[in-house]
C-alpha cells in the first residue's frame, strides 16, 4: 500500500470515529472515555490542533475543538454533557495526569 492511500484510509477511519462519538453516541461522556480509554474528544480535537500546528496551520485550542465537535465546544457541553459524581471526578484526574500530564492551572 503507498503512503497516500494510507493516509487517505486513516482519515477515513478518524472520520468515522469522530461521527460515532459525535452523531451516534453524543451520551457518552468524554470523561467516561478518558477514565476507560485514556482519551476523549477533545484529545482528539487536540491531536488534531497539533497536527495542524507541526504543518504550521496556526490553530487555537478552541478553533480546533469546534471543527471536531462541529459546533462550538459551549454548545456540546451545553446539549450532551451531564454532571459527573465525585468518584467518576476522581478516577479522571488519576486518568488525565497518566495520559495528558499535569493539569495547567
């Protein structure tokens, strides 16, 4: 396979991962993900953000978590986001610091 059509296979395959968590499965808390998987959506708008950033398309944090989210990130939060329990809260700090780092203050 060339390189090109790898490329193009795993953009499709990061696009249908990206419409299942955002068209099929909006209920599914992003915390839910980071605590069992390590990773959420917004790791993967980051990822993309520093994708873009290593090709040097400037891009915030913001414009990257709206393209992914198709929407602004308020609105998603606001539709699809609930509360989480305080040991839901705890299990993702542990998560976040294994698998991003230490949160900025």
């Amino acid at each position: 396979m060339d390189d090109a059509t790898r490329t193009e296979l795993e953009a499709a395959a990061f696009r249908a991962l990206r419409d299942h968590l955002i068209d099929k499965r909006p209920e599914v808390q992003n915390i839910d993900l980071m605590n069992l998987a390590g990773f959420c959506r917004n790791c993967l708008s980051r990822w993309y953000q520093e994708a873009a950033e290593a090709r040097g398309i400037a891009m915030t944090k913001d414009e990257a978590r709206e393209i992914f989210y198709g929407m602004p990130y308020d609105a998603w939060r606001a539709a699809h986001q609930t509360e989480a329990d305080e040991a839901t809260k705890a299990a993702f700090a542990v998560a976040f610091a294994e698998n991003v780092g230490a949160p900025k203050g």
